[in-house]
C-alpha cells in the first residue's frame, strides 16, 4: 500500500489526488464547479456525454474563476472523456456515421469548445463499446487519441469503466503510457482489487469513483463508524482516507459544501494498519 500525497507528478503533469466529479449535476454543474473551486478542489472529472454530464457549464464555471483570478488555467488539472455511440442520448457530439478517427477529434474539438481551453490534461476513454475484450472500434478510438496525445492537444491518457482483463489488452496494444484507469469501485470486490493490482504493475494510477454510493451498505457498518469515531471523522472521511492509502485518486461528486470541506481533510489523519485491514475485508463481512 502506498499513500498517495495530496498532489502528484504523473509524465510530468501535477495531478491533484481528489478530483471532482460532475457526472449527473445537469443545469446545477457550473454553480456546483464554482462551488468546488472556491472549496480548494484542483481537479475536475467531466465528460462530452450530455446523457449524463454538462460539459459546457464545467467551462461556464471555470470562465468565471479564471476570469474573477481566483484560479489559473494552470492550477487547474481537467479531465475529460470520450464516449462511444451507444453511451449517448440523440445529442451527440460527432457525426455517428462518421469514421472513428473523426468521431474522435468532432468529440475533443467540442469538448475544447466547450471547456473554453486550448489543451486537457486527460483524455478519458469512457470505456469500451463492449463488455467483454475489445473490439475494432476501441481500437481505432484508442489509436485516434494516442495522436491527439502525439500532437500536444493532450497531456495523459486514460481509461474508465473496464475489468481487468480489458485493462490488460490495452496495455498490450498502446504506444502511448497508460496514467489512469476510472473505475466504480465496489468492497465487495476487494475494492476493486484484480484490476488494482493490473493498474500498479503497469505504473498506471487508479481513480475511484462511487466510493460512497456503491458502498452505503458496507459503509453502514459498525466497524466504519468506530474507526470514525476514533479519528473524530466522518464515515465519508474515512472511506476516501482509506482509499488515498491504498494508493487510489479518489472522485467526489457531493453537492454539499460541508463536505467538499470534509473530504479535502482527509490529510489530517491516517489510519492504522488495523483499520486499513478492517476496511479492506468491508465487503466479505455479510458472506
């Protein structure tokens, strides 16, 4: 286990260890960014997926804090994602009938659009067309945004919603380093262990997304709020706190500002051997 600090280098990049996540926000997205912001998040998770996500009022948001100085292109590490077809609603952001090396570059010319900025700091496949292996088409998305990488339009690269043995495959077909895999991260998998373990062989960093809401049962439990009580913490402190010693960049997506408060915290504690055992047998305690 390796704690990761609150910032990190990764190619080159600093990378914030918290990020925001704006997934399911709609018209509440720019409020929520600014929100953010002013609580001290550096980093924030979007996606060109209007199904889910509202891109533009992520670059509404950060217009106006460039804009009032209270942050700097520069400070702020964004992350963003490309989503296949199937993924969409009718509003997407290429031309479907188009071949995939197009999709992908009518995808980041709007997400630039819609950012309002010049490059992104990580380009995210929001994951493969298929639940199983790849296909062709991951493929040739894949190899479309290992060339915006090539052209600087891109810093790192990375991949969302994948099991291990996908992860794998990637890895053997890419010329372009793997920085992220962004996975839902579930107990009752050993958070997520086998594509964990994938992730860190390969120098890869792993994100975690749901930590909270994929695991309110597991969470529930008594041992979680001893360990809290303990630390004079939260529930939801000591998850992510447990999270960033297993080495994981952890997601948020709270519309509260008390939280957003609490969960940027979680450096001024660390648990001990024992809690992180306890917290990491969460999800074999009901079998």
């Amino acid at each position: 286990m390796t704690t990761l600090p609150s910032t990190l280098t990764v190619q080159g990049v600093s990378v914030p260890a918290f990020l925001y996540g704006t997934a399911w926000k709609q018209e509440r997205t720019e409020a929520l960014v600014g929100e953010a912001l002013a609580a001290g998040f550096r980093g924030i998770d979007t996606a060109n997926q209007r199904r889910h996500y509202f891109e533009e009022g992520v670059g509404a948001a950060l217009r106006v804090a460039f804009e009032r100085g209270e942050v700097s292109r520069d400070e702020v590490f964004l992350q963003t994602k490309l989503t296949h077809a199937a993924g969409h609603d009718h509003r997407m952001p290429y031309d479907p009938a188009a071949a995939y090396p197009l999709r992908v570059r009518q995808s980041f010319a709007s997400s630039l659009e819609h950012l309002g900025v010049e490059t992104i700091d990580s380009y995210v496949l929001h994951g493969p067309s298929s639940a199983n292996g790849l296909t062709t088409a991951d493929v040739r998305v894949w190899k479309a945004m290992e060339a915006l990488h090539r052209d600087g339009c891109v810093r790192l690269l990375g991949v969302s919603n994948v099991s291990s043995d996908q992860l794998y495959r990637l890895c053997q077909l890419t010329e372009t380093p793997i920085a992220f895999v962004q996975n839902r991260c579930f107990a009752r998998t050993g958070w997520d262990a086998l594509v964990r373990r994938l992730a860190a062989r390969e120098g890869i960093l792993y994100q975690g997304f749901s930590l909270l809401t994929a695991n309110q049962a597991e969470i529930a439990q008594p041992v979680v709020g001893e360990i809290a009580a303990r630390h004079d913490k939260t529930r939801a402190q000591v998850v992510f706190r447990f999270a960033r010693q297993l080495g994981m960049i952890c997601l948020t997506g709270t519309t509260d500002r008390r939280h957003m408060d609490d969960d940027l915290a979680i450096d001024s504690f660390e648990l001990s051997e024992e809690e992180m055992k306890a917290m990491a047998e969460l999800g074999q305690l009901d079998r």
